[in-house]
C-alpha cells in the first residue's frame, strides 16, 4: 500500500514521485529509550504469546490430569470394591473351615465312640465264643452222658425183657428154656419151609 496524502488537509506536504535509492538518509539520530520501550513491547508480546500458549497448554494438561485422575479414582474404586469382595471371601471361608472344623472334630468323636462300641462288641464276642465254646462241650459232655446212659438202659431194658418174656413163656408153656431159645429155633422151622 502507497503512501497517501490529504491535499485538502494538508496542501504544503511534498510528495516525490521518483524513485528513492536507499539508503537516503545520512544520518540517523538514535533515541535509546525509544528503543528499549520498543524492545520491552516486543518482549511483551512475545512473553503474552508464550503466556498465551503456555494457558493452553495448562488447559489440555488441565484436561488430560482430570482424565488421568477419573482413571486413578476407577482404579481405586475397582481396587477398593476388589478388596472388599475379597474380604467377603475371606471370611466366608474362615467361616466356613471353621464350620468344616466343627464338623470334623465332631466326627472324630463319633469315630472314637465307634471304636469303643466296636472294642467292647469285640471283647462281649470273644466271652459269647468263650460261653458257646463252653456250653458246646457241656452240650458234648451231657450227650456223651445220654449216649451212655440210653446205651445202658438199653441194655437194662433188653435184660428186664428177655427176662420178663422168659418168665411170661415159662408161664404159658411151662418149660424152662428160655423164649431166645424158642425165638431160634421158630427162625430155623422159618428158613427150611
């Protein structure tokens, strides 16, 4: 863009129409406050820029920690709800062992009762054994007794006969050999017919 002057406004003000080489100034008169006002406001905007940026970059790390820090809190709230289901767990099995304890010593117990029944069924076994084996040979010792005593009053019983019979015969035929004797001789007349 050109320079533009107002002639209206301004009619006294010179305008070259030629070309300017440069450098057309001889001398320069230096200002130096001007000069650190003008260093001072470009380092004010470049620090407002960098402030600027740096605002930003607060924001997105701003937004990029409360993500981070939504995340530790799920984190915990798992860990924690975690624990907790492994606190329930715990117990449930300590009460459960000592349930299983409970139980086990009861069955010991019921064990040990059962030895006892046992040892004293065995021992009332052994004295049954020992009074069958007894009344067996006192069973033995009395049939060995009837055997002897039906084998003699047996033979009694056949004697008392012959002699009854003897004396029965003698009456009805009235000789004096005995009934063997006509018993013996009935068989011989028996076996020749």
């Amino acid at each position: 863009m050109g320079l533009y002057i107002n002639k209206g406004k301004h009619p006294r003000v010179y305008k070259n129409k030629k070309k300017i080489h440069e450098p057309h100034q001889k001398m320069v008169r230096r200002d130096y406050l001007a000069e650190v006002i003008d260093e001072q406001y470009h380092a004010n905007v470049s620090l407002l820029r960098e402030i600027h940026e740096m605002k930003h970059q607060f924001l997105n790390q701003e937004v990029v920690q409360a993500k981070n820090w939504d995340k530790v809190v799920n984190q915990l709230n798992e860990i924690s709800s975690n624990n907790q289901q492994h606190t329930e767990h715990e117990e449930l099995i300590i009460h459960l062992l000592k349930t299983q304890e409970e139980l086990q010593k009861q069955l010991s117990e019921k064990i040990s009762k059962q030895e006892e029944f046992q040892t004293g069924v065995l021992n009332r076994l052994d004295q049954q054994e020992a009074l069958t084996e007894k009344i067996f040979r006192q069973i033995n010792h009395i049939r060995s007794i009837l055997f002897e005593r039906t084998n003699y009053l047996a033979e009694k019983i056949d004697e008392g006969y012959k002699i009854t019979s003897s004396y029965v015969y003698n009456l009805m035929t009235g000789t004096d050999q005995p009934i063997t004797f006509y018993l013996m001789n009935n068989k011989k007349g028996d076996k020749q017919r």
